[in-house]
C-alpha cells in the first residue's frame, strides 16, 4: 500500500496527476471494462486478516469520458466476510495501529462517531481491552447519552461527553452531515485527551478551495441553499442531507479546531482493495507543553 501525505492542494495535484496515479487509473478502467455485473478482486482483507474476493458492484458507478461505467471504488468495494468498503478497512487498519500503540495502558477509551455498523462491531470485538463508546444521531430533541433500543444518541455539535474523555475519535462521514462543522471540530479536540488521536473521513471536492454550503439550518428549520443532496444512512430511509462540500478550506478549520498536525492522507493498494483516489484526514491534540 502507498500512502501520501498532503498539507495542500499542491501536493495533492502533483501525486494524483504524477505517473504513478495514472497507471493506477488505466488499472482501474481496464477492470471497468473487464466486468461482468460486478469487479471482482482477489486480494487480502486487513480486518478479516485472510484472503478474499472484494466485489465492486456498478451502483453509484460514474462514467468515465468515453462512457465506460467505472464503479465508485470508495463506498461499494466491500470484503464479502466483514462487507466493510475500502474507506472503513482503512479506518480500521488506522485503529489497529493506534490500538498497538497504547497496548501496554490501561483504561484505553476510544469513541467512534457511529454504532449500528461493521466498523464499530469489528472495533469492539478485536480491541476488547479498549473501552469503546459508539453513538448514532437519533434525530433532533433527543437527549445526548440516553439509549434508545440500545442505540446511544449524539448530537456531533454537542456531545455528552465530558472533556478529555478519549484517546481516540473516530467520525466517518458524518461532518459533511452537520449544520455547522466548525462546532463539531470543536467537540471532537473537547472531548479529546491531549495527545490523543482523531481519524476523520468525509468527501472532499479537490477542485474546490473553500467549503462550500448546501444547507443551512435557522431556528430548526432546515434552509437549502443548492440542490439537495442526500447519502447512505442505515437509520433512515431518506438517509442524510449533506450540509456542506468542503474544500481545501478544512485542513486549515481543522487545525485552527486543535489538530495542528491536521493533514490529508492519500492511499492506495490494490491487493489490499484500495482503489481509486482515496484519503482521510487523521491528526492530534497537542499534549500539554
Ligand atoms: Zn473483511
């Protein structure tokens, strides 16, 4: 697996328009078109630890400038055993390693932004030593901490949680979701321990160089400033709207939030199937000086 580091847009271009990003993309086109109903990968799941087929289906496909449908490596790639996408293998890879890190303490706590998914089960079930705590968002009005259904409710912009609780947060596709991400960042440094550590997926359009607001929420009632765009969310049938596209604009959010070691991380393997252009964004909290 490759990985890169980018602290700006610069960097980016130069790795993903450099040579080896172009091979990788005739790579991926020529899977495209090899396909049957679905690419087929044989390769080795990192959570599963053992060999697998990672099928791509064509759902949310897009089509490249000849026509081709090439699938949408970064949700649908999934391993068959833990049907985990190649963003949440590489989340989890990324607490494997914290986790490792921080074996020989006690009273390890590690929060992840998300309860009913195999990214939280696998976090639970293969780090029994760390105490974990997941949540969901159950909807406005209801109270942060309280279970429904055993399903524990959070509201990102403001947690239950007291300050300093966590070694580690992890929030997957949640800040694009969030009325104001600024008030989230600010949550996810609070209840962080100095020195400990945020793993952060969201989509980020490269193209763009501030974020750019689709949504708006005034008085509780929700404002759309452009089309509505809505995505996967396994407690809601209509799933939820996104509220912002960020930019290059959230390396800086996110280091003015704390993180001042905030950078983008681009990577791809192939055997372990992480295909197309793929990256998180991972930093710490300052320990005390
Ligand atoms: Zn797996």
């Amino acid at each position: 697996m490759e990985l890169n580091r980018c602290n700006t847009s610069e960097d980016y271009l130069a790795l993903v328009n450099g040579p080896a990003f172009t091979l990788r993309w005739l790579l991926e086109y020529h899977l495209s078109r090899s396909r049957g109903r679905a690419v087929t990968i044989a390769g080795f799941c990192s959570p599963c630890a053992r060999t697998v087929d990672f099928v791509a289906p064509f759902d949310g496909a897009w089509h490249a400038p000849d026509g081709t449908l090439v699938p949408n490596w970064r949700d649908f790639l999934r391993c068959p055993a833990c049907t985990m996408n190649g963003r949440q293998r590489r989340v989890a890879q990324l607490i494997t390693e914290w986790a490792m890190d921080l074996a020989c303490r006690d009273h390890v706590r590690g929060y992840v932004m998300e309860q009913v998914s195999p990214l939280y089960r696998w976090s639970t079930t293969t780090f029994p030593w760390v105490e974990w705590t997941g949540s969901e968002y159950l909807g406005a009005g209801k109270i942060g901490g309280r279970e429904e259904k055993g399903i524990r409710h959070e509201d990102a912009e403001a947690l239950s949680f007291a300050d300093a609780t966590f070694d580690l947060v992890v929030s997957c596709d949640v800040l694009e979701h969030v009325n104001d991400p600024s008030a989230a960042m600010a949550e996810i440094m609070r209840v962080l321990r100095p020195g400990g550590r945020a793993i952060l997926t969201f989509p980020m359009d490269p193209a763009l160089e501030r974020n750019q607001r689709r949504a708006a929420r005034v008085d509780g009632t929700v404002r759309h400033l452009l089309p509505e765009i809505y995505h996967g969310n396994p407690l809601s049938r209509r799933g939820s709207l996104v509220f912002t596209d960020f930019g290059w604009e959230v390396l800086a959010q996110l280091r003015a939030a704390g993180l001042s070691d905030a950078a983008l991380y681009v990577y791809w393997g192939y055997e372990l199937g992480y295909l197309g252009i793929q990256f998180y964004f991972l930093g710490h909290k300052a320990p005390p000086t």
